[in-house]
C-alpha cells in the first residue's frame, strides 16, 4: 500500500496499466510509421490537414479501446457464468447491479479482446482511419501490451496450470512455477496449490502474445492488403491459447460438453476458423495502398 493514497495498488492492475500504456505508445509510433496517407494523392496544406487528423485519430484510440477492453471482458464473464449456472451467475440475475462490481474480479480476456476491437474500430471510423488498418496495427501492438499485462496474473495467482506429473517436477521456470508454502492474502492459486509444482502457464502466455505482436510489427510493412497482418495474429494466437489451455488448472473460467473443452478454447476454435478462411479467401489479393509499387 502506498502511503498517502488510502487504498493498495495491486501488482496485477499494475502490470495491466504498464501493458495498456506499451501498447498505446506502439500503436501510435505504428500509425506514423505505416500511414497511408504518403500513396493517397493528397498534396500540400490538405495532406498536412489529414496528418494531423489521422494523428490525432491515433492518440484517440486506445481510449475508446480501454472502455471495449472492460466492457467485453466483464460482459463474457457475466454471460459465461450465466449459461453455465454457476452461482456467480445466478447471483447476476438476482442482483443485476453486481454486474457492474468489477473490483470483485471477473474478466474474461476473449470478451476483452472483442469489446476492445469493436470500440477501437467504432473510433477509427470516427476519426476517418481505415478500419482493415486500424485492425492490423492495433492487434500488433496490443498483443506486445498483453504480454505485459499477463505478468500480473502470474503475480497474483490467476490463470494458473495444473500440477505437473513426477517426471516433469524439475523442470526450471517458466516451464513450471514453484507456489510458495505460504501464500499472501488474497492469491489466486488457492490453497490447494500451495508447495505445488504447477505449468507455469500465465509466463507462456505472455510469451505467446509477445512473439506474436513482435510478428504482427514485423509483418506489417511486408502485408500484401491491409488487415491481412490481424488475420495471421489471430489464428496464431488461437492455436497457441488453444493449446496453453491444456494445461490449465483453474476450471472457474468455463468448461464445455461434459468437461472437454474451455471457453477459451471454444472460442479459439471459431475465432481461428474463420480467420483461417478469410486468409485462404484472400490469398491472390493485392492492396497498392499498403503495398506500394505492387
């Protein structure tokens, strides 16, 4: 707790608001550095006009962004725990208002990840940046702020694997994770995981989002037609959570047809898929705007 302020700061929103600034910055340093604006035939003062509109659009973003982020996430948890019947969601059709108590946890990151596409693409269109655009250098640098953010969940406990069997035991970090003895107040990994030796899986996923959004930044200047970078990033991140999800240990998040599938993985499955079909779609399309000289 931080002397002055009344109140403590968790390591988990911590790393979530340092994610969420990376993010921002990289996105912003993205659209100056890959604007489109250089092949749209505008000139002199108008071409200077749209510049710093588009600049302007981009430092606009990533707000509209954070309010999808919390609204989706916290949306899908609801819905989730609704279908499943759990308690939690009965206690949201009994007391609807505590679907707003977000200080009580709750987030779904698939949900986020909607919400905040949604929000980021309503902004864009606002602020007249093409969407396809918009998509490719946002999932870029969002998935480098994820990264981030994925360090508070192995800080306090969340998203954390299932014990691993004898033989995996002295595998070192970040492929499993020692839980202390004594865990603090408040931590995640319950108190049947304490002196556990768990998959460290919160560190692979937080790999996972970094090597995709360090792809995403380098595929970007060598994309054949915009949104064809958001394509790829999504159909990798689904087969890596797809498979990350194997070893959780954490059920709370939702599971599906007698036990077999998560809602991460359900999810993945579809989101993947489709993405997998647009790119097969588009293989022979060729965007000049964003590929100058095709």
């Amino acid at each position: 707790e931080i002397p002055g302020l009344g109140f403590p700061v968790r390591s988990f929103g911590l790393m979530v608001v340092l994610g969420f600034l990376l993010g921002s910055y990289i996105f912003g340093r993205l659209g100056q550095r890959h604007s489109t604006l250089a092949t749209s035939g505008l000139t002199g003062p108008e071409l200077r006009d749209q510049q710093q509109a588009e600049a302007a659009g981009f430092a606009s973003i990533p707000m509209w962004i954070l309010v999808g982020i919390l609204m989706g996430a916290r949306a899908m948890y609801v819905i989730v725990e609704v279908l499943r019947g759990s308690e939690t969601g009965q206690r949201y059709l009994d007391d609807p208002l505590t679907v707003f108590f977000y200080w009580e946890g709750g987030l779904v990151m698939y949900g986020g990840a909607f919400g905040g596409i949604a929000f980021g693409l309503l902004a864009a269109r606002k602020f007249k940046i093409s969407l396809l655009q918009a998509m490719d250098l946002g999932l870029a640098a969002g998935f480098i702020g994820l990264s981030v953010g994925r360090i508070g969940c192995l800080l306090v406990g969340d998203d954390f694997g299932k014990i691993v069997p004898e033989s995996a035991r002295d595998l070192p970090f970040p492929i499993t994770v020692h839980v202390p003895e004594v865990l603090p107040p408040g931590s995640l990994f319950g108190a049947d995981n304490a002196g556990q030796i768990l998959w460290a899986t919160q560190p692979w996923m937080s790999i996972n989002t970094l090597l995709i959004g360090l792809l995403g930044v380098f595929l970007i200047k060598r994309r054949r037609y915009a949104g064809q970078v958001a394509l790829v990033l999504l159909v990798l991140y689904s087969i890596g959570r797809y498979t990350i999800e194997n070893f959780r240990g954490d059920s709370i998040r939702g599971m599906w047809f007698d036990e077999t599938i998560s809602t991460s993985q359900l999810v993945s499955l579809v989101l993947g898929s489709v993405a997998l079909l647009l790119l097969i779609v588009n293989a022979k399309r060729r965007d000049p705007a964003v590929t100058p000289g095709a």
